[in-house]
C-alpha cells in the first residue's frame, strides 16, 4: 500500500478524502499483459478505514516489455494511470496496548 496525494472522492452523497492506494497483480499473461487491481481508501486515526473506489488495470505493449516485474514500475505505472501521486509508502499506525493497572493496594 502506497500513500498518495489526498484526493477528493464522491462516496455515497458526501465528499470523502482518499489518501491510500492498494493494488495487486491479479492476472499476468507472460509476455504479453497484466491485470491489476486498484482500491482507494481512507484512513481515520493513521489506519485504512473505508474503500472508496476500485478497479482494474490492463498493463501491455511497452510498459508491459519494461516493467520487468520491478514492483516499484508497476506502482509508479498504477499511479499515472490513475492520475496520482505517490508520496510514500503506507505504514498503518500502531497503538500501544495500555498496561495493566494493579489495583491491590496494601
């Protein structure tokens, strides 16, 4: 998952703010094409909370002779296509648990 840009999206009547993208590789036809996978979510509190659009991508002809299985060239390739831009990868936040209260008092 790659941090973009945020973009604004209508989702059910309200606009809502994009700021992650998710994609995978989900059919590759050696020698000739990929298919991948797209989402854009949300985050609230540093995690992905909703998807807010999807879809697919066919990857053929010279992108497709110099992407060369380079995972960065495909993201930078899904990117352009979709007219984003990426700004880093996605790390989800972590919350530390809270530690336990000992209520035995002497």
């Amino acid at each position: 998952m790659k941090n973009i840009t945020p973009i604004s999206i209508w989702d059910n009547g309200t606009a809502q703010e994009a700021s992650v993208l998710n994609t995978y590789a989900i059919n590759v036809t050696l020698n000739s094409s990929a298919n991948f996978y797209w989402g854009l979510f949300n985050t609230l509190n540093g995690n992905i909370f909703n998807q807010l659009s999807e879809g697919n991508l066919t990857m053929s002809g010279a992108a497709y002779e110099q992407w060369s299985n380079d995972d960065e060239y495909a993201w930078d390739w899904i990117a352009t296509q979709l007219n984003l831009t990426i700004t880093g990868d996605y790390v989800p936040r972590v919350v530390e648990p809270i530690a336990e209260v000992d209520n035995n008092l002497e």
